[in-house]
C-alpha cells in the first residue's frame, strides 16, 4: 500500500489547512467547525489543536451520520456520539473529513446537520479529495490533497 503523506506532510498539511480558516473566516465568533464521525474527528480534533495556538474562539462539535447514510449496514456501521452543545443557526459551520470520494457522506453529513438548525453557511475540507469519483455535486473548499 502507497502512503499519500508522511507525518511531516501531514503536519504541514494541518498547518495550512487551519491558516486557509483563519484567512477565510475573520469573524470567528460565527463559524463552527464539526468533525464529522467517525475518521473525520482525527483530522479535525489537529485541526482545532492547531487553531487554538493561535485563536481560542473555535467552537467544535462531533457529528454521527450513521443513520443518515443511504448505505447503512448495522454491521459495518456502529453508531457513535455527536457531541455539538452550541447552536448553528445562522453560523457558517465548516465540516471536516478525512476523504472526499463519492460524497455521500458529505450529503449524509448534511443531512444530519439540519436537525441542529439551518446554518447560514456550509464549507467542507478534506484531508483527501478524490475528484474524479464523484456520484454526488459536492466539492470540498479546503483541500489537504488532491488525488485522481
């Protein structure tokens, strides 16, 4: 198996992904930033460890999707917690994940979103983009990595 990054790469990857949104995002009080369940929390938990060196007003949350896939399998699909104990009812909310492929998971993130409230705006980053395997119109704004 190829690996796509080594841990400096990574490292880097995190550095400037976290800048792309400081840069994009001035007003931090009205953005949110969710992982979304469950390998998207490990991009996202060094993604927020990075903006809190230099801003402590990011407010982070977990999202399951798991019975919001179109795909669901109780056994390859264990539920896990979300945990978002603000509102985004308004806010521009940034979802993170580790791999863009199909989108699927980006609709069924979406999805599970809107049962928290109708966010003013909705960004995606991944750490991964496969770009030409989409089923789905979704493109992610924050990319880590782009891979055919």
């Amino acid at each position: 198996m190829k690996s796509l990054l080594n841990e400096q790469q990574i490292q880097l990857t995190i550095r400037r992904l976290a800048n792309q949104v400081l840069e994009n995002n001035v007003d931090l009080e009205n953005t949110v930033l969710i992982g979304i369940q469950p390998r998207g929390i490990f991009l996202s938990d060094r993604i927020v460890k990075e903006l809190q060196t230099q801003t402590s007003q990011i407010l982070y949350g977990k999202l399951d999707i798991t019975f919001y896939r179109d795909d669901i399998r109780k056994e390859l699909h264990v539920p896990n917690q979300t945990s978002i104990k603000f509102s985004i009812e308004g806010k521009k909310v940034v979802l993170i994940d580790d791999v863009l492929y199909t989108g699927r998971t980006t609709r069924a993130a979406l999805d599970a979103l809107m049962d928290f409230g109708r966010p003013g705006k909705v960004e995606l980053m991944a750490l991964i983009d496969r770009r030409y395997s989409r089923e789905l119109p979704i493109q992610a704004d924050y990319i880590g990595k782009s891979i055919d």
